[in-house]
C-alpha cells in the first residue's frame, strides 16, 4: 500500500494582474475545493451566521407587537434567510467578489427600536389586545413592519447612489487606518454583551466549547485524519485528511450538541433549561415544511420623512463597517487589496441588497457579516466557491423552514461559547490595522484610546437614558438618539476626525503602508491578465467599449491618476 497526502489547498493556475498574498490560508479566495468538501464548509458558515440572523427577529417581533405564538415569526426568519443568500450570492460573484456574507444587522436594529418606540408605534396594551380579532392583530404588526419596510428600503438607495457613482472611493481618502481600528474591534467590543447573555446561560457548556474550538483550530490545526481508498491499478492507499484544519467549528458544534443532547435525555438539566435541546421543539413543530418569500408580502411598504431618517444612521454605520472588513478580509484569503471598482461595486451592491431586504419585509438590512469574516481567520478558509455554496443553503433554508427551525434548536450555551471566539477575533482583526501606524507616537496612543473607550461610554449612556435628548422635534431626537448610540459609528466618525485633525506625518499615521493595502486606483494590467475581482462573464465585451473604463462599479474603470 501506498502512502499518499492529501494536497489541502487547490491553487489554479492563472496570469493575475496581482499575485496573491503569501499567508496560511488552506483555500484562497479563487481557490475551488472539492464539492462535498464545499458544501460541509459552506454548512460551516450557515451555522456560525445563524444564531446571529435569528437573534434579530427575536428581537425584531415584540416591539412590532407580535404574539409570541403568532406562527408569523417562522416567516420573518425564513425571509430574513432566504433574502440574505440572494444578496449574498450576488455579492460574491457580481459585487466586491470578496468571501463575505450579507445578512441581517444590529445597525439596522437600533434604529428601529428607535422608530417604534414613537408614541404613534407604540403597542397597544394587553386588555386591548385580548378584545381584538386574529385578522386585526396582524394588522397591528404588519402596519408597522411597512413602515420598517419603507424606510430601509428608501434609506438604503444612498448607499446604492455613493457605491455605483463612485462616490464612496471621496471616503475612502479619509477612512486610515486610525478609522478602520475603532471601527472593526469597536463590532466585537459592543456584541460582549450578546456573547455574555448566551453563555451565560451554561458556562461549562460555554467554556467547553470555546475551550474545543481552541483545540481544534489552534492546537491540533496540523494533525491528519488517516483513512484509507482503493484506486484501480493502484490498489489499497493510505491518506491523510486535514479535518481539524477545514471543520473545527462544524466539529465543535456537532460534538457540544451531541453532548447537550445527552444531558436533556439524562435530565441532567432541568426542564426549560436552554441548554437542553428540546427547548425549542415548538419551533420546529410548528414551522411549516415549505414557505416561498416574496416581496411586498406583508403590505405596500410606506414611507415617512422619520423613518428614513432614523434608518439612515443604520445605512451609514454598515458602509463605514463594510469598508473596514474589505480589506481585512481580502489579507485573510489571500487576495490582493480590493481596487476602487470594487469597493464601489461591494457598497452599492449591499446597498441594493438593503432595498431588497426591506422590499421583501425582512425588517432589517444587510451588512457584512462579522461573524463570517472571523470564522475565514478561525478556519483559513477563504474561497469564494465556499460562501457561494453557503449562500444556496440560505436559499433552501429560506423555503424549507423545517430545516431551517432544525438549526434554530441549537442551545444557546454552544451559540454563546462560538460568539466568544469569533467575536474576540473580530476585535483583534480591528486592532491587527494598528501595524500600519507609529505605536510609539503618543498622537496616535491618544486617538486609539479615545475613539475606542469613548464611545463605549456615550452608547451605554445613551441606552440607559433613551429621552435623553429633547429638542422639540422628535424626528430630529430620534435620529440623534440613534447616532449617538452606535457605538460603531461614533468610534469610526471619532477616530476619521482627530487623525485628520491632528497634525502628523503619513508615516506616522501609517498612511504609506496602508495605500499599499487599500488602494484608490484601478487594476492596471497588460493584455490577457485577469484579476481576482474581474466579472465572472463578459469582461471580453467590456474591453471592447472605451466607455466602460468610466464607469466606477466596472472592472474596467480607470481613474484619473491611471
């Protein structure tokens, strides 16, 4: 018998316009993985995304004034799935082309807690909603997840406008790397809280599973699974398998549910526990086997002046945090720095994918998935063929709930010990921007511990004291009250403000070094090179137009340096 190794990462053979960068990525971002092993790692990504999308509607429905048995509930969650795999679909093969998963968001979330907390939104009280009909109680959610409809969807057509025309390259000339720092880590930083609320709810569960992630993706990273194969001519061959490198945290979960599942058969657990795995089973009866999404499905959104205004604090928050992940990612699967074209393609992509979210009665957005770019760096894996995969499940789950509620029974120990890692590394790829910049400089020790502690203070304040500000408008107190109590936006705003306020040189700043991994200029190639974020068809038929070289969101697009 003959021994033979797995060859782990699939590199193709292509003439780049930019070579790719030298990191330990197992499946780079043009890299095609097997298709069994794709779909194993795209379940990966379902799974670390999915607590996260269903948090939201969780959150989402008591303040449209739902029931907490109205079956409606499996419908939001299921359009809020099956809308983020189109977006996300689109994205990573006609947007940035980067491995990212556009989904549902807290940005989005904040401001809508603001918008229904207006005396007009307010839930009627219980006695009023015993004497109502079945019809008239949809009636009274529906009415109100238009005006989230509406709002999102014409709050979003600004990113569409600055990501198509160009305009958003304008920002990228003043988003440093100071500004990408409390960004990104200020993400990780905030969602503490969610982590907390879900582990704490067994901490041994938690701690174990953190504790097994570790383990599987860090210590025992290298280890090979040895198995054996018959080739014809070839006989009997041993072969190694890198399962701990490709599915740790696919590993993870499926071992810390079977153990869950064994302490709820024990009764180990109490009854109700959200540990035990049969907490949920409600979920998963009455989920219906197959539902279709489609747009408008809740009513005719409608559209007030507050509503957009409050929401597009939301908008502005994902197109600075998108931004901020675009590079990050990119170092992560071994591509090289986005050009302006697709940067201005990825943010009016997402921007389009918002209008879609909100058209289809999502009641939230879309936004890059944090979650998902810190499982690319658990895993090193990076390939877009993957997230493609990941986003056909969304699709499927989106229609087939049953499958969907399956995922949903996950016990919230497991989800919380996850979070703790993914959101940790989350934080650290925010903070790992800091090696662009002068660490020595006390300019920029002052506006890295400003902009990341000061907002941590003002958000947390603001959410203690929500009628804090009262200007005697209330469209304008509410659309203030969101701004200042996103603690993301106002890091970011924070950090953009004093680095180019501050006087201080670019190689202080780290301004140098970062043009080398965020740049503002076209792929300038020779004839026959591809690129990484050239369209996966028709880029012969854009050569042949010199129009195309100005149009911003195209491969093709020059800018007036070039």
């Amino acid at each position: 018998m003959e021994l033979v190794e797995v060859v782990e990462n699939n590199n193709p053979e292509t003439t780049s316009v930019c070579s790719k960068r030298e990191n330990d990525a197992t499946y780079g971002i043009d890299d095609n993985p097997p298709w069994y092993l794709c779909i194993l790692m795209a379940l990966q990504h379902y799974l670390t995304m999915i607590g996260a999308i269903v948090s939201i509607p969780f959150i989402l429905t008591p303040a449209l004034c739902m029931e907490n048995e109205d079956p409606a509930r499996g419908s939001i969650i299921s359009t809020m799935i099956f809308v983020t795999g189109i977006v996300t679909f689109i994205q990573c093969t006609w947007g940035c082309r980067l491995p990212l998963v556009q989904g549902g968001t807290i940005s989005f979330l904040v401001p809508t807690l603001a918008i229904l907390s207006l005396p007009e939104w307010k839930c009627p009280n219980p006695d009023e909603m015993a004497k109502m009909t079945e019809l008239e109680k949809t009636e009274v959610w529906q009415i109100r997840m238009r005006e989230l409809s509406g709002a999102i969807a014409v709050s979003a057509c600004f990113q569409v406008f600055i990501g198509y025309t160009g305009l958003v390259g304008k920002l990228l000339k003043v988003i440093t790397p100071l500004t990408i720092v409390p960004t990104v880590s200020l993400v990780g930083l905030t969602l503490f809280r969610h982590a907390s609320e879900t582990a704490s709810t067994h901490w041994g569960i938690a701690v174990g599973t953190t504790a097994m992630l570790t383990l599987f993706s860090q210590v025992m990273v290298n280890v090979k699974f040895p198995y054996i194969v018959y080739r014809k001519g070839a006989g009997l061959q041993f072969r190694s398998f890198a399962l701990f490198k490709l599915f740790p945290v696919l590993l993870t979960i499926i071992i810390m549910w079977g153990i869950c599942i064994i302490l709820t058969a024990t009764d180990a657990l109490p009854e109700g526990h959200l540990a035990r795995t049969d907490v949920r089973i409600r979920v998963l009866r009455d989920a219906p086997w197959f539902y279709i999404p489609y747009p408008g499905q809740f009513g005719l959104p409608t559209v007030t002046i507050a509503g957009v205004l409050g929401m597009l604090a939301g908008v502005l928050a994902c197109t600075v945090e998108s931004i901020s992940y675009y590079p990050v990612t990119a170092q992560m699967c071994s591509a090289p720095p986005p050009p302006l074209h697709a940067i201005n393609r990825g943010i009016g992509t997402e921007g389009l994918g918002t209008v879609l979210a909100g058209l289809w009665g999502s009641g939230n957005g879309t936004n890059t998935f944090g979650e998902n770019v810190g499982a690319i760096g658990v895993t090193k894996i990076g390939s877009r063929r993957v997230i493609q995969w990941a986003s056909l499940i969304m699709v499927i789950q989106g229609v087939i709930s049953k499958f969907g509620a399956l995922f949903i029974m996950i016990p919230d120990p497991v989800v919380g010990g996850i979070f703790c890692v993914m959101f940790g590394m989350i934080t650290a790829f925010g903070l790992s921007a800091l090696q662009y910049v002068d660490l020595r400089s006390s300019r920029n020790l002052y506006i890295v511990g400003v902009s990341i502690f000061f907002p941590l203070v003002l958000c947390q304040w603001m959410q203690e004291h929500p009628g804090a500000i009262n200007t005697g408008v209330k469209e304008l107190d509410g659309t203030l009250s969101v701004l200042l109590g996103t603690t993301i936006l106002v890091g970011g705003c924070l950090g953009c403000v004093l680095d180019n306020l501050i006087p201080g040189s670019r190689s202080e700043r780290g301004l140098d070094a970062w043009e080398k991994e965020m740049s503002l200029k076209s792929d300038v190639r020779l004839a026959g090179e591809t690129s990484t974020y050239d369209f996966p068809y028709g880029m012969s038929i854009l050569y042949r137009y010199k129009w195309t070289e100005r149009i911003p969101f195209f491969p093709t697009y020059k800018t007036a340096k070039d």
